[in-house]
C-alpha cells in the first residue's frame, strides 16, 4: 500500500466523520477557555492559561514575545546569567511570527495555533489508522477511542484525594488528569508544541512502513525531514522513535533468520538526516552552561506502575489483551504497534531525566491493541450468545454512551470541569491578571533595555517575560538555573528591612536593575524599598511599583 492508496481507501462518509470530529473536539476544547475569556472579572486581563502546568503557559507566551520584539533567536528570561547563545525554537518561531503579523495577543495566538493543529492531527492518526485497518467499523471506533478515551483518574480522584492512597503528590497522582503527552484529549486540549508532536509523531512512524512496506526511499527521505523539524524542538523523542524501529527490526530479523538489509537502508536514511538535529542539541548541551543547569534540574518522574494503570484504565487492560491476542495472529502491522507499545512502556521507566515526556502518543498503540481485543470479546461472545443479544446490548446507544463516560472518558470530563470551577471561581492565581500588573508589565516592555533583569516574588517572575519580554531573577522551576538557590536568596532580600549593602552587592553581582514591588512581594516579610537611597521609583499605580536599582548610590 502506498500514500495514495491510504488515502484513498477513506470513503467520503469517513471523511465526513473526520470533518465532524474536528468539529466536536474544536467546540468541546475551545469551551472551557471561552467561558473562562468572558467571565474575565473586571479589572482584570485574561491570561489564556488553565489548570494543566500552569506555570508552562507564560514561557511559551515569553517566546513568542519575543518574535513580536523582533528576537528570532531566543533567550531563556526566566534567568538573570549572561546568555553567550541564543537558540532557535523553529516551531514557536512560527507561532510568533503568526501572533505578530496579525497583532494577536500571545494567548490568542497559542489558543488559535492549537485549534488550527487539531484538524491535521485527527487527520494524520486516521491516516495511521486507516492504514493498519482495512475494516471501516474497526477504523471508526478506533479514531472515537483515540479521541475521547482516558484512565480511571477521574473516576477514582475522590479516593485518591483522601491521601490514604497516594504519597509523593503529583508523581503518585493518575497522568490522565494532569500529564499532556500521555493522553490523546489532554494533548488536544492543552499547548500547540504537544500537538503538532504527536502529529509529527504518527506521520514519522506512517512514512517509514511505508519506506518498509514498499522499499520507497521517498517515504523514508520524507520520515527524516519530518523528524529533523521534531527533534528540532523535542529531541528527546529520538530514544522513542530508534528504540521502537529498531527492536521491531531486530524481531524481525529473528523471526525471518535473516538480517533486513532493505529495512535498516530506510532507518539509516531516517537517522542520518534527523541526527544533526539531535546532535546540535547535545553541542548545545555540552557548551551552554544554562542549557545543562536547566536539564539537570527538567525532572520528569513516571508515576508508579499501578498509576500508571490507573492513568489508562480499562483502554490500558484491553490494550494488555490485545498485546497477547496480536502475539497468536500473523499481522506485520499489529505487530509492530505490539512492539511499539512494549518499547515504549519500557522506555517509560529507564534512568532517563526526561521519561515521563516519552508518554507521548503512548495512547496511539494502546488505543490500536484495545481494538484488537475488542473485536476479539467480540468474536468470542458471538459463539456464545446470539447475534440478536449482542446487538440489542450494542444498539442501546444511551446505556453504551453512559458506560463509555464513566468508564472510560471521566477524566477527559474532569479535567474540563475543574478547569471550569477554577475560572467560576478565580481561585487560581495564573487565570487572570490584575489590570494593575499587567499596566507595570507593560511599563517594563515600553521603558526598559532587553537585558534587564527584574527581581520579583515567584508568580509575578513566571508573568513578567511573557507579559513584557524582559528577563527575570526567578520565576520557573526549570528555565530559572539554579532555582533553589534563587528561591532562597529571593525570600532572604525580601523577608527583612536590613542588610542594605548585602542586598545592593546582590542586585549588582546578579544584574538587577529593576524591582516589581506589589503585594506579593509585600507578603514574602518586612522589606520596604521605599526608604532605601540605592532603589529609585519609576512606575506606579495602585498596587505595583516599579524601582530602578541605582548602585552607584550610597545609603546613608
């Protein structure tokens, strides 16, 4: 089979399909931020951002605000150390350069960049689908399942929240309520960067058994070039793509007690132009002491193997049947989905800093396996029951729908409902932003050099780069190197109205030339830079100030 033949064996009713599906998931994903755009409270501005790794949001906006300054290499603002080398993000590149030629506010952008991807996503993975299935019922409900599945995170947060079961917080918590990567909805429903990976994933793994099946070097040129641009921007997804080719060859080759010549010509071609990809990142890793300071601190623990079944529920225990119904039947295809979902829940759980990003498209061969095993009950309850029962229980469409909600798509439900309470609410920090903040935000943008560095409490930090494009001394777990030092020193200066020459020699060592003074700062202890000779106000309102550290000035 090739390109055009997958292509072609998609009927016009299953291209209707696909165009409502865009459709329903575009609605279903874009409600929640919608509601929570026009219940903006007054005096505030909406920021875009939702429950799932809130403080993720304002580093991309800080990428794109920095396109807009006209910056197309990029700095990490969230860390005050001289950046010898910039590097360039080609994907947010392109975001940004769509929110400045249309003047688009940064959360508009990623929110419009996102739904834009999620046609081309659900496009691409039927692609995938109708590929390793002929059967037009199998393909349907295998796009259905992709789409809107999940774990059992939802259905079990209650008992979990009770803490008799779960210590460790988030690492012992299900992935499908709050990890992206790890399940198909979340991915749609969350950042532009995770969707347009997952897709550049499927089509990666689509173009090379095509290479594979038809001995084409078209598809396996065209399989490195759509990696070099995914690796460009996540790299780490080369340990998934080798791993899973490369143990579905090396299966191969034993089972046909021949070595496939053919088929590692296709992964070398793959390998040698996705590398230099891979291979800039890692010279950037080894002479950018602020890449590995913020690598060193990127940990990214899987949760425990029984959350990790929970995290995929019932869809994970059908996905398990069908891994040993595929090992009984000869099938190239699904048995290289086999191989794909053994690799990467292997990979899951290797000493590896980053592992719990390679959950990505994990849902992809768990959803393809569970199909398997479905049709395999079903074949196995037609021997046993009639045809007539069977159908009276698939033809209840209120019961099945309601048994799929809870069963299997509850925390799809949760996770848009809880971010729905929180908006209703205002009970987050990172949903709206005071107009007062955002006013001194862009006071910084419009006033201040490139390089200057403003000093402020934790959520104000995580704010101030993508708000105004300018860097600050901590304001993110990762992007800020050596962020528990920068934590402890941020609420010693703040914490006591002393040690003026200590705190001026802290300013100047670290390159701060502004201070964000608001309420949060106030809360963090007694320090009041009005009366210190060496900060001089510059911008006010209501609730910020904004003071210039002046250290040629000498307290009294």
């Amino acid at each position: 089979m090739i390109f055009k033949e997958v292509i072609h064996s998609i009927s016009a009713k299953e291209r209707g399909l696909l165009v409502w599906l865009c459709i329903i998931v575009i609605v279903v994903t874009a409600g929640p931020y919608l509601f929570g755009y026009l219940r903006t409270p007054s005096g505030t501005t909406y920021t875009g951002i939702h429950a799932l790794t809130p403080g993720d949001s304002n580093v991309y906006y800080s990428y794109l605000e920095q396109v807009k300054q006209g910056h197309y290499l990029f700095q990490d603002l969230y860390t005050s150390e001289t950046q010898a080398y910039p590097y360039f993000q080609p994907f947010w590149f392109l975001v940004g350069t769509f929110a400045k030629i249309f003047s688009l506010p940064n959360w508009l952008a990623v929110q419009l960049s996102r739904l834009l991807l999620i046609p081309l996503f659900i496009f691409t993975a039927y692609l995938f689908i109708a590929y390793l299935f002929s059967d037009k019922i199998k393909r349907k409900l295998t796009i259905f399942l992709l789409l809107f599945s999940s774990g059992l995170g939802g259905l079990l947060a209650p008992i979990l929240e009770s803490g008799k079961y779960i210590a460790g917080g988030y690492y012992h918590w299900p992935m499908d309520l709050w990890v992206p990567e790890s399940i198909s909805f979340l991915s749609l429903y969350h950042l532009p960067h995770i969707l347009a990976s997952s897709t550049l994933f499927l089509l990666v793994f689509l173009l090379i058994l095509l290479a594979w099946e038809n001995n084409c070097y078209r598809y396996s040129i065209g399989a490195g070039i759509v990696s070099f641009f995914w690796f460009w921007f996540h790299p780490f997804h080369m340990a998934t793509v080798f791993s899973v080719l490369g143990a579905y060859l090396l299966i191969s080759s034993i089972k046909q007690k021949r070595i496939l010549y053919s088929k590692i010509k296709h992964l070398l071609i793959l390998l040698l132009i996705a590398a230099p990809a891979v291979i800039f990142y890692l010279v950037f890793l080894k002479i950018d002491p602020l890449m590995a300071g913020r690598s060193v601190q990127n940990i990214l623990t899987t949760p425990v193997p029984w959350m990790l079944l929970i995290s995929y529920g019932f869809l994970g225990i059908l996905a398990i049947l069908g891994f040993l119904r595929s090992l009984k039947i000869n099938n190239e295809k699904i048995s290289f989905v086999a191989v794909w979902f053994m690799i990467q829940l292997f990979l899951l759980y290797i000493p590896l800093a980053f592992q719990r990003r390679l959950t990505q498209n994990f849902h992809f061969p768990i959803t393809i396996l569970a199909i398997v095993a479905l049709f395999s009950i079903y074949r196995f309850l037609s021997q046993k029951f009639s045809h007539k029962q069977i159908n009276l229980l698939l033809n209840n469409k209120i019961l099945a729908g309601f048994l799929f909600m809870i069963f299997f798509a509850l925390s799809n439900v949760y996770v848009l409902a809880n971010d729905v309470l929180l908006y209703q609410n205002n009970s987050y920090p990172y949903f709206y932003l005071a107009d007062d903040y955002s006013q001194a935000m862009a006071w910084l943008k419009n006033n201040t050099n490139w390089n200057d560095v403003v000093l402020s409490e934790e959520v104000n930090g995580n704010f101030i780069p993508g708000m105004s494009g300018r860097k600050v001394y901590l304001g993110h777990g990762v992007e800020t190197v050596d962020y528990e030092n920068k934590k402890e020193k941020v609420e010693w200066f703040w914490e006591k109205d002393e040690e003026s020459d200590k705190k001026k020699e802290f300013l100047a060592e670290n390159g701060i030339i502004y201070l964000f003074y608001s309420e949060a700062e106030k809360e963090l202890g007694s320090f009041n830079p009005e009366n210190k000779k060496y900060l001089k106000a510059v911008f006010r309102n209501q609730t910020v100030t904004i003071y210039q550290f002046i250290p040629l000035e000498r307290s009294s």
